[in-house]
C-alpha cells in the first residue's frame, strides 16, 4: 500500500514507498540463514555479488586471521530488474568500534591496556557497529534486507539516507526490497530501522561534554535514567548497515592481469620488498600482515588491485616514484588489526607520531604523480587514512573516485589528502577527524556523503597558513553527526578552521602575506541534528570564501554551542599586530558570503533578521568584521 504524503512527512521519511510486486522469493536463500558455505553469487556482466566463505559472525571479539567478519545482523541479496525472481547473495561485512581488541597499545597483546584516549567512550559497550555491502551492476537492481535480530520491518520505519535518494522500499514477508536506480556514480546509502536507533546524549549541557548511556550499568558513563539536563546530539542506528552499488568500473580501473602482475598468495604476508613486477594483484581472499607489520611495497609496484572479493588485513606503502600510481578495484583495505596510532618507528604501539603512526595508504611523491584510487573500500583506519611525502607536494595529485571509508571508529582518522589540482568524487566517509581536508588549490570534491562522528569539523581548512585558492566542494550529504564538544580553537561543524598546528599555544595569530581566495561550498545538505555552518580561526587572510545553497535539518542544541558559526579575529605579531584581512581583495569588499542558508527549511538571511546568535542562524561572528560578510 502507499502511505499519504502527509503520513510520510508526519514520519520524517522521504522514502517512496511502492507496491511493486517483484516476484515469488518463498523459496531464495535468505541471508541471514546462510552459513559460510553458502554460494549462491551473481557474477554475469549485469550484476555481481561476492561471498567470503570464511565470514566470521562475531560482533565483540577479534576475528580469526584467515576469517571475515560478517554481520550478526544483516543478510542482503540482489537481483537485476531484468532478472527480477533470481536474487544472489551479496556478503555483509561488518567493522566493531576497537575491532574486538579492546584498548590495547601493544600489537596482539590482549593484556596491553593503556590509558590513551581513542575518543572511543560508549560505543563498544552499547554494541554500535558498522556492516555494510558492495556489489557491481549495470541496471536498476532490488536489493533483499533480512535482520536476524529485530524481527519484521515495517516500511514505515525504514529510512534511506541521504533521504533525497528517495529509492522505492517495499515488504516481503520478514524482508525488506529497496528499489536501486541504476547510475553511472554508484550509489552509497545507509539503510536505518526505526528500532535500531540510537540517541546519543551528552552527561550534561555546555560545551564540553561525554556521552552518558543507559543500557550497560557496569560500563563506563552509565546513567539509570536520563533526564532534561542530557541533550541528544546525535541519532544513529546501533547496528549501521551501508549499501555500496557501483557499475563495472571502465578499463582504466583494470589492470591487464595477463602481463606484469604479481599475483600475492592468500594468507599471511610476510613482504612484498622483492617483487619485481607493476601490478600488484589480490585476487578474492584474505590476505594479512598481523598487528606489526604493513605492505612495504617493492618500487617496482605502481599499481594496486584489490579484486571484488579481496580483503587485505593491512596498509599499502607506496616505495615507486612513478608518476602513475593506482590503487583500484572492489576489495577491502582493514586497518582491523593494527591498535590506535600504530606506530611504525616503535613496533607498531600506540604512540602518536604524524609522521610515522601508521597511514593506510602512504607514498613517496615524485614530481608530477597522480594517485587513482577507484573503487576501494578502507576499514577501521588506526590514524589518517592517507599521506604521501616528497619534496614537492605541490605538484602532486589524486584522482579519486567510488571510494569508501567505514568503520572510522577512532578519533584521529582523517578522510584523504586533496594535493592541489585533485578531483575526488563520488566517495562515502565514516569519519573520526577532518573529514574533507581543503588544504590544497584548484582542487574539486564532488558528491561526498559524510557519516561524521565526534570530532573536527566536516570541512577542514585550518592548521597551517597557506596560500590557497579555487577550491570547489560541491554537494555534500551529511548523513549524521553526533558532536559531544564545542572547542572555538578547533571547531567542530560543516567548515571549520583550527588554530596554529605548530604553535597551539598562540590561538589568535595569523599570517597576513598568505591567501584564501576563490574558495567554494555548495549545495550541501545536512539530515538530523546538525552543527553550524563555519567556525573560522583565520589563520590568514580570506579574500573570497562562498557558502552557497546549504541546507540543515535542525541545528545543535544550544547549550552545546555546537550549532553556533563563529569567526574569530587574528593578528600577526611579526607585522605590528596587523589583523588579517577579510574581503580587502574582493568586489564590494566581501570577503564571506553566505547565501541561500536553511535551517529547517526556512532561509536565513539579513533580510529576515533570523541569523543572530539566540535565533535560527546561530551565527555568532566577532562584531569586528561588520560589513564585510553577508548572508542573503
Ligand atoms: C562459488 O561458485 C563459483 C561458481 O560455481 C565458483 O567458481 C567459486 O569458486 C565458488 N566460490 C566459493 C567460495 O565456493
Ligand atoms: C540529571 O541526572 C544527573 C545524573 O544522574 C544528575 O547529576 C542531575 O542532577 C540530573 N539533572 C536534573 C535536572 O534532574
Ligand atoms: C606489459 O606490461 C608492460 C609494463 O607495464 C608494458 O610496457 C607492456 O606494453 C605490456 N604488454 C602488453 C602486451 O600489454
Ligand atoms: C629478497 O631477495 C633477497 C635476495 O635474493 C633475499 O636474500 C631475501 O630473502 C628476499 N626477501 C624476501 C622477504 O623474500
Ligand atoms: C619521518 O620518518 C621517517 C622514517 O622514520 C624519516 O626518515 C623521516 O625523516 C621523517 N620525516 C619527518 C618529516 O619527520
Ligand atoms: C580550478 O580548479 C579546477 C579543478 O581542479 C580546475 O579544473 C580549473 O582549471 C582551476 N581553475 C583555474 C583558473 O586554475
Ligand atoms: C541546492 O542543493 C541541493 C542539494 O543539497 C540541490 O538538490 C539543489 O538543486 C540545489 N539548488 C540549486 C538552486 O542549485
Ligand atoms: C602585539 O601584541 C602583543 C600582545 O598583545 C604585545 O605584547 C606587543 O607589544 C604588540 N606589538 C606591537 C608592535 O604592537
């Protein structure tokens, strides 16, 4: 039956839901009853699926070297619509907060607790986890949800994120169908239950709080009841569940398998130092590297293919200086076995170094690379997800597209670099610290959808002065946020800039002979609860920044101050405590403009009067910089 529109909004859901009738599937595997040997996997050029035998149903301990873990909860299939009765298997990973290793600071030493902050608090002991599925297709397809746990879904309490997808969902007995248009991007979605839902709730009100939860009396931050003082500041399922759907990737994402490839047996890998051969090729397996090693790769490898059904336990160093680098195809890249900030100077512990602690994708630049990564997805990164190093960065490129970060449980686990002149497109990000990193001119991040969890804002482009511009960000879909803090050095929200890196101490000096110019975010959208727009640390002088067509669903709760835009006044001491500039370099002298801005569906502007601090904008700007910014 299809529900009212008004019913619908009444529900918050934006879902069409159909009454498509797709066939008889009474007698198709179901997958939360498969066991590990079940194979029933699509592998046509219309549709294909994959399948770890090994798959390991485990949601609070570490998984067998040799095994995948798959989810305690989800079993999907897919069918073509052109095939509409023959659904396939389609195998769901999952990633837990801490990978079932607890907090330990020594690699595969269960016993090596230690005290460092992983800004991990409740979220292993209230069972969140993170599954998810990739497959291929080349038409619309129907994809099959069975919950082992939960019991029967009702249409009504099913959300597809981001909610403008809008993807038709049906009910089959016990299942749920959701509809997949085929498109050329591919698709990247989150599927919520209403059941499974998660508030998270600060312990108190202010700026600076935890999470405080009801569910584990002997765990950590427990609270019997909850009451006014704990706001929600964020709402998730416990038990995520994405769905990845990509077409077949075009040739330049293939290596020739046939010539020049190394083709690594499955199992442990002890090194990949005296490879002699370009493409590094992981056909469908487990491959690992325990705890205390990563893949050093030998320099003649340029190129990395991870095959749909791969899963690498490990991270990839680059030693090539060739100017074409790659890193493609539809496996898996888990940082599960390695502890937080693995340190690969000192045995790999937890001891944060920048430099050394360990990168799932790391390199060495030559002037004029370009890294591709397409396809790819990383789970549970111990730190940033990625750096290369050279001396001239500045000339140095990624081409990324189709690519998936989950399971970012950690803090410190930043989305990838975007050296100048990058295009990165089309990508997914779980993310514990800056999510998308400005950092770099005549860069292009298209269509990003951002699951963002307690720390650093969405859009970072602080920590350093640099001379940065023509930067585009152009449609991002925030799918959640959960943010516990509000730190003005270092905020949190859509865009943010923090404070020095190199002098945190000093947190009001700036640069002024450095740049921003030509600096664009547009059309983005953020669902559920949502922090503010900007929280400027001006760390140079900004001569033309764009925030266009954004749109919230509800701001933070004010008491967080996590909904509250901020733009501080800095000064540079080497020039006479001259402060920096704000639109000296562009026409009208507008430096910061903020147009067509919803929260809730109602704009904010001037005009309407509605953007102050204590009214729906929460725009809270030092009164310095009056008359040279505007929000219309
Ligand atoms: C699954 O079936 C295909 C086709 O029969 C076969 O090639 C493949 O080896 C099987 N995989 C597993 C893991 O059993
Ligand atoms: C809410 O609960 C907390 C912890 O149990 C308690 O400290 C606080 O006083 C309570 N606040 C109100 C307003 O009841
Ligand atoms: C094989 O690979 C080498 C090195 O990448 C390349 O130069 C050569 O053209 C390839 N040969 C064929 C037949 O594709
Ligand atoms: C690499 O090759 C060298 C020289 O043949 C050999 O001594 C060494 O054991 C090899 N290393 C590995 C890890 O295979
Ligand atoms: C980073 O670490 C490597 C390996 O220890 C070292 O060679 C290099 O000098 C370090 N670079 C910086 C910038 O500290
Ligand atoms: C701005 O950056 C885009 C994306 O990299 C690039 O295509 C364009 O040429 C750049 N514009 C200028 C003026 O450099
Ligand atoms: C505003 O952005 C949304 C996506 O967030 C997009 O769907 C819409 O077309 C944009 N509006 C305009 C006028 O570009
Ligand atoms: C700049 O400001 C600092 C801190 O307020 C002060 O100590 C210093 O004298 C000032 N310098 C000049 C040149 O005004």
């Amino acid at each position: 039956m299809r529900m009212a529109e008004s019913l619908r909004k009444a529900l918050g859901l934006v879902a069409v839901l159909s009454t498509q009738v797709l066939g008889s599937n009474m007698n198709m595997h179901r997958g939360a009853e498969n066991n590990n040997n079940n194979n029933n996997t699509a592998d046509s050029d219309v549709l294909k699926t994959w399948w770890h035998p090994t798959g390991e149903i485990n949601p609070t301990g570490r998984v067998q070297n040799e095994n995948v873990r798959q989810s305690h909860i989800y079993g999907i299939q897919v069918a073509a619509t052109s095939d509409p009765e023959h659904f396939f298997d389609s195998f769901v990973y999952e990633s837990i907060p801490r990978n079932g290793n607890g907090k330990i600071c020594k690699p595969d030493d269960p016993e090596s607790f230690c005290d460092v902050d992983d800004q991990i608090s409740i979220e292993a002991d209230i069972g969140v986890d993170m599954a998810w599925t990739q497959y291929l297709a080349n038409e619309d397809t129907v994809v099959r949800i069975t919950r082992s746990e939960g019991g029967p879904v009702d249409a009504g309490d099913v959300v597809i994120r981001p909610t403008s997808l809008e993807f038709d969902i049906a009910i089959d007995g016990d299942d749920l169908l959701i509809t997949v248009p085929f498109h050329e991007n591919g698709h990247r979605f989150s599927v919520e239950f209403k059941d499974n839902l998660w508030g998270y709730r600060n312990a108190g009100p202010g700026l600076h709080s935890h999470y405080v939860q009801n569910k584990v009396p002997d765990a950590d931050n427990y609270v019997p009841e909850y009451n006014d003082s704990m706001p929600i500041v964020g709402v998730e399922p416990l038990n995520a569940l994405l769905i990845f759907m990509s077409p077949f990737p075009e040739d330049k994402y293939v290596p020739d398998l046939e010539n020049d490839t190394y083709r690594v047996p499955q199992g442990l890998i002890t090194s990949l130092k005296n490879v002699t051969e370009s493409t590094l090729y992981f056909p469908p397996g487990v491959y690992w590297l325990t705890g205390s090693n990563h893949a050093i790769l030998s320099p003649s490898i340029t190129w990395v293919y991870l095959a749909p059904g791969a899963y690498v336990k490990g991270a990839i160093q680059y030693e090539s200086h060739a100017l074409d680098l790659r890193a493609t195809g539809f496996g898996v890249l888990s940082g599960e076995q390695y502890v937080y900030q693995a340190n690969t100077a000192q045995n790999y512990e937890n001891i944060k170094s920048d430099n050394t602690s360990l990168k799932m994708w790391r390199g060495e630049s030559a002037v004029g690379t370009r890294w591709t990564i397409h396809g790819i997805t990383t789970n549970a990164p111990p730190f940033n997800s990625m750096d290369f190093y050279g001396d001239d960065l500045t000339s140095f490129s990624v081409d990324a597209s189709d690519y998936k970060q989950v399971g970012a449980f950690f803090g410190q686990t930043d989305g990838i670099q975007m050296y100048p002149g990058s295009h990165v497109r089309d990508v997914f990000y779980h993310v514990g610290d800056d999510g998308i990193k400005t950092y770099y001119s005549n860069v292009l991040c298209e269509r990003m959808t951002v699951w963002k969890t307690n720390n650093a804002p969405i859009v970072q482009f602080g920590w350093y002065a640099r001379d940065t511009s023509n930067v585009t960000v152009d449609g991002i879909q925030v799918i959640h946020t959960r943010y516990n803090t509000q730190e003005v050095f270092w905020p949190r929200g859509i865009v943010g800039s923090a404070v020095s890196y190199l002098d945190q101490e000093s947190t009001s000096t700036a640069d002024v002979t450095k740049h921003l110019s030509d600096y664009r975010i547009t059309n983005a959208r953020c669902e559920g609860i949502c922090p503010n727009l900007v929280g400027i640390n001006p760390l140079c002088n900004i001569d033309t920044f764009l925030l266009s067509n954004i749109s919230m669903e509800e701001l933070a709760p004010r008491t967080t101050q996590v909904g509250q835009s901020t733009f501080r006044v800095f000064t540079d001491a080497v020039h006479g405590n001259q402060t920096v500039a704000l639109g000296d370099n562009s026409p009208d002298n507008l430096g910061l403009i903020i147009e067509d801005f919803y929260v809730g569906g109602e704009k904010v502007s001037f005009e309407n009067d509605n953007w102050q601090s204590d009214k729906l904008g929460q725009i809270n700007f030092d009164p310095h910089w009056e008359g040279r910014w505007t929000v219309r």
